[in-house]
C-alpha cells in the first residue's frame, strides 16, 4: 500500500517509532510524507531526544525541531566515535588551586581561590554551536589567603536572572552571592563583591565546607567535621536545618525532581553514602537508604565518596528520579538504583538494609581512587568521573559499560579534575590550572570559546599542538575495555 492511502494520523503515530535517519528518508518519498516530517516528525524527535544541557538551552528553544534533531544525531554519533573538540576555557592560574564549577541556563561559573570568573551562554542561531563567552571575574577577598579559598558552590532559583549561587569556603563560611554582573569592569580588572552583593552564614563554626549542592527551592551544605546544613528557600526567612553525620563529611547531591525529594551525603565511614528524604517539615533525621559498595556477603569496609550525582531525565534508566551515581576511595564509581530489590545483609537493626550497586566501573589503569561525577552524553547514556591524577576524565556508555574510556584534560597537568559538569554535548572540567571543555557538537569554532592568548609558553607546556581540526588541542585519550 502506498503511504500516501494511510491517514496522516497513522503514519504520525508510527513516526514516534523512526529515528532521525527513517525520518530523513521518510521525508525524501514524496512530498506528502515531507510536509508531514517537517510539520510533526522532527518536533516529536526532538522533544524524544531533547537531553538535558544548560549551556545550549537558550539556544535550541530558538531553533526549528530538525536543526535540534541535527544537533543531537550529530552529537550522538560523535560520542559514539569519541570524536570531541578539547579546549582550556581560561588561560592557566597563578599556583595550584582547588576549583569549584556551578552552572544554570545562563551561565557557567568557575570558582578558584578567591575568585568566581563568569562565562555567559550566548544564543546562536541553527546551525552554530552556542558561544560561551568570558564575562567578568568577581574576588570575595582582596587578598589570596588559603582559608578563604572557594572550596564549593551551587547556583539557585533568583527568578530567571541566574546570577545568584552559594559558595562554600576554606573557613566554614558559606554565603549567599549575587554577581555584580553590570558592574563596569575597567581594563579587564576583577571586581569585587561587595557586602551589599553577599550574605553570610556561619553555620559551619571553622570546619572546612566540603560540598554545596542545590535543587529546586533547596540548598544543603556539609562540613568536614561532618555537619550538615539543609535549607527551604521558598520561605521568606528559610530557617536552617542541621544534622549531625557523625563522618568526615565530602560530598552532597540533592533531588527534587521525584515525588519525594531527597539528599544524599558522601561521607569516610563504614557506611560512606545515604538518603534521606526531605518531607514537608524538612530533611529527615534518619537515612532511608544505605548505599553499599560490594557484594552481599561482604562486610562493609570503611570506605569514602568523593562524589554523587544523579541521572538525566533523559537517561536510558528512566524518568524517574531514582538513580544515584558515586565516586568512591576505593576505585569503582558505583551506580545505584533506589527501585533495586537487591540488599545486603544488615547487622544494624536500626538502620535499613544496604542497597546494592546496579553497577560498577572503573579505569583499571588509574589507581587514583577520588572521582568527581557527573551523567549525559550521547544518548544521555554517559557517565563521567574526574580522576585524582594526571588531569583524566574517564567516561563510561551505561549501555555498553564494559567499553569504557578515559581522555587527558587539555593542559595535562599531573593535576585531579576536581569537578565535572556533564551535558548532552559538553563536558566542563576543571583541574589545579585550569577549567577545560570536551565538546562533543557539531559546528564548533574558534571563537566558540574564549580566545587564550599565551604568554608565557613554559606554562602552556601541555598546550603546544592543535588537533587536527585546528579548532581543538592535542589530547591524549586510551581505551580501558574489560
Ligand atoms: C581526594 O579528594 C579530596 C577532596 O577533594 C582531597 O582532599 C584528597 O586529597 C584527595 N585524595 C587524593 C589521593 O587525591
Ligand atoms: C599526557 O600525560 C600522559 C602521562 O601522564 C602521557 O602518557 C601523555 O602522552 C601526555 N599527553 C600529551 C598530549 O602530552
Ligand atoms: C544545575 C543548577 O544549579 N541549575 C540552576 C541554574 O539556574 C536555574 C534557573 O535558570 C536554576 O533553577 C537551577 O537550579
């Protein structure tokens, strides 16, 4: 039968079933089929496909359904290749710094030292990969001294304006901080935030702030010495809720996105990683999960988790907000999935039962056991893990986990990659040195990102050769397929 007799409400139906190549083809049979594909096939594809990526989202909101299914099956199979652009986004810092990454729709912030630099997301027309572009560099200090150094931040909900972030520091402070964005910047200096642009709070005495995380409406907050601090901001005067982990406390990840919306604290202790869930009256007291790192009949051993993160919308595990990923001490990032049925066994009767992991990968080349974590990618299917040592981000499709990945950040200081944000196309990265970008997309260019002027060549060391697109740098990356 020709497609032409089907009613166009069928064959609108079986277009939820093609790919964006059935599509292309579908649409080059008759003219019939191609109003249809460009009426209706390319915006139920895109809406399919659409992974979540803040630094582009202004952007594809602008673009016809086909340019943004080009943009994704581009992307995708560029993944699928392990073809990427790797760019410095800043020129290389003065001395070694812990780095902080935060991101919103608007922009991309990178906190190091005393020092917050802004890159805006530029909107591009179809066809053009979205710029980030250098803002400003705002200082919280007037002076570099390690105590005052940035350690976390975290942006939040300012009514679309997505200037405003929390920002963990060295002694324990943490402050709520809107950028002085139209602040006049004279000859490229930094500008500094002044009081009437930052509130204090020190909720955390001295104690270093290890991890900021927020989600919807709530920020949390967790110490070294293991104190964390929770916060509802959609009251006037949020009021400041604490628990006492009783751990060396490293990292936090928040969920608002499922029906109960919950935290999840990275801590060194025999049970390094647990829930809990946040109810109208606040963040509940009492883990409602363990998440275990071994085999059922294993002991715990102590153990840390240096980093947590949580699945895409997108991702192939689902909608539902339920998956957790964590970096740990010992080796593996662990994937864990709060509707498993599978336990440990459990000598404590008044804690749960420990979850067991869905999944685990590691690099086996890198015994460097401290991971920051993060989930996109192609297909929304993978999973990233700064490492400890010589700047590697290692990469893993959790549709084929087993064929995993790792490449040397741009720069390749013998430096950890302290954070790492991951988007559908890009990844942003951040070492002692500097903050970084693999960009999977198409129509990258030069003046995509900033333009680095080098002027000191020692420093740039690791920056010497371009790629062979001549818009990228040299990297190294190597397979760890098991
Ligand atoms: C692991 O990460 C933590 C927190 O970023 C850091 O303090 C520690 O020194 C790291 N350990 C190694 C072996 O790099
Ligand atoms: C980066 O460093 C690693 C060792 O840490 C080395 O094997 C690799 O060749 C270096 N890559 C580049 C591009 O310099
Ligand atoms: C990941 C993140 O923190 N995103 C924030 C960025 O900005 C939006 C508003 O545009 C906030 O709602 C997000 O929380």
């Amino acid at each position: 039968m020709h497609v032409k007799r089907l009613p166009s409400d069928v064959i609108i139906v079986i277009m939820q079933y093609l790919s964006a190549r059935d599509l292309a083809a579908l649409s080059e049979t008759c003219t019939y089929a191609h109003s249809l594909v460009s009426e209706f096939g390319w915006s139920l594809l895109a809406r399919q496909t659409s992974p979540s990526s803040c630094s582009l989202s202004k952007s594809l909101m602008t673009w016809p359904p086909n340019a943004q299914v080009r943009y994704h099956t581009i992307t995708d199979r560029n993944w699928a290749k392990h073809q990427f652009v790797a760019r410095p986004v800043a020129r290389k810092w003065m001395g070694k710094l812990q780095p902080a990454l935060a991101i919103n729709r608007s922009r991309l912030l990178v906190g190091a030292g005393n020092t917050i630099y802004s890159y805006a997301f530029a909107v591009a027309k179809p066809g053009e990969a979205p710029g980030v572009v250098f803002e400003g560099a705002y200082t919280t200090s007037h002076r570099l001294q390690a105590h005052r150094d940035i350690t976390s931040m975290a942006s939040v909900e300012d009514g679309g304006r997505d200037e405003t972030l929390y920002v963990g520091f060295a002694d324990g402070a943490l402050e709520r901080v809107t950028l002085p964005l139209s602040e006049p910047r004279k000859h490229d200096q930094n500008v500094h935030i002044d009081p009437l642009h930052r509130e204090g709070n020190y909720f955390h005495g001295d104690d270093i702030v290890e991890s900021v995380s927020s989600a919807g409406n709530y920020v949390l907050s967790l110490s070294s010495s293991g104190t964390a601090v929770f916060m509802n901001l959609s009251s006037a005067e949020p009021v400041p809720q604490f628990l006492e982990l009783d751990s060396r406390g490293w990292s936090t990840y928040l969920s608002a996105r499922s029906s109960t919306p919950y935290a999840v604290f990275g801590t060194s202790s025999v049970n390094p990683l647990s829930v809990h869930d946040i109810h109208a009256a606040g963040l509940s007291p009492n883990p409602s999960a363990i998440l275990a790192s071994g085999a059922s009949d294993e002991r715990p051993k102590p153990s840390a988790v240096y980093g947590i993160a949580g699945a895409p919308p997108s991702s192939p595990w689902g909608h539902s907000d339920q998956i957790i990923v964590s970096g740990w001490y010992d080796g593996p990032v662990r994937v864990h999935d709060l509707r498993s049925s599978k336990r440990a066994y459990s000598t404590d009767p008044c804690c749960p039962a420990p979850l067991l992991p869905v999944l685990s990968v590691f690099d086996p080349w890198l015994f460097e056991p401290n991971y920051s974590v993060s989930c996109g990618g192609g297909a929304s299917s993978y999973i990233a893990a700064g490492t400890a040592r010589h700047s590697v981000v290692a990469l893993w499709d959790v549709r084929n986990p087993s064929a995993g990945w790792s490449v040397h950040a741009p720069g390749n200081d013998s430096s950890p990659v302290y954070s790492v944000i991951l988007e559908g196309s890009r990844l942003f990265g951040a070492t002692q040195s500097r903050p970084f970008v693999l960009d999977f997309g198409p129509d990258v260019r030069e003046d995509t990102y900033p333009v680095l002027k080098f002027s000191n060549a020692r420093d740039e060391e690791g920056l010497k050769k371009r790629d062979r697109t001549g818009i990228g740098f040299y990297v190294t990356r190597y397979d760890h397929s098991r």
